[in-house]
C-alpha cells in the first residue's frame, strides 16, 4: 500500500493521527487496541495520537512502520507537514496581530 502525504494549499494538511484514523479505523482494519497491540504499547498512546495530543517521534513512525507496513518515513514526513503548518499559522497570526496593533486595523466611527 502507498499512501502520500496530502499538502493541500487551501486547507490545513492532516494531521498524522488523522490519516491513520481515516486509514486503519474508521475503516475498520484495525482497532485502536489492535494497533497498539501490534506496535506493543500502551492504547492510550495510540489515543494520543489519533487525538494529536501525541506526535509522531521517529521510534513511532517505526513501530508503526512495523505494524502497518506503511513507511516510517511516511509518518515523520506527515507530522513534519503539520508542524509547518502550524508554526506558520502562529507566525501568521502574530503577524496580523501586531499589525493591528500598530494602527493597521480602522476603527468604525
């Protein structure tokens, strides 16, 4: 199986957790206690990264590699697209922040 990681420019990328809900549960080839099984750790790590409380470090992406059969890579270059995604967002909005604080944004009168 391929799968791609997705960097659509009008909309915020998926999250890691999310392609592998979308790919593996939801679609009801593996349980979330099924996955953990396999990659022989705690269901609530899983949890956390179907959540996006818990990112996808390089030993996950192994072990998911294992479990999955999907690339390790796949994985950290996923979760390396939505870091991006979100330090350019937070760049983004400070900027606009600051902007409006230094007199860029009219007031109705």
């Amino acid at each position: 199986m391929i799968l791609s990681v997705r960097v659509p420019t009008s909309q915020p990328p998926e999250r890691p957790g999310q392609i592998l809900r979308e790919e593996f549960i939801k679609t009801g080839r593996l349980t979330q206690a099924a996955l953990a099984q396999r990659m022989n750790v705690p269901v609530a790590k899983v949890r956390g990264i179907l959540s996006g409380e818990e990112g996808i470090t390089a030993e996950t992406a192994l072990l998911l590699e294992a479990a999955l059969g999907v690339e390790a890579e796949f994985w950290i270059r996923a979760q390396f697209v939505w870091d991006c995604y979100r330090l350019r967002e937070v760049e983004r909005r400070t900027a606009v922040l600051e902007h409006e604080g230094k007199g860029g944004k009219r007031s109705k009168s």
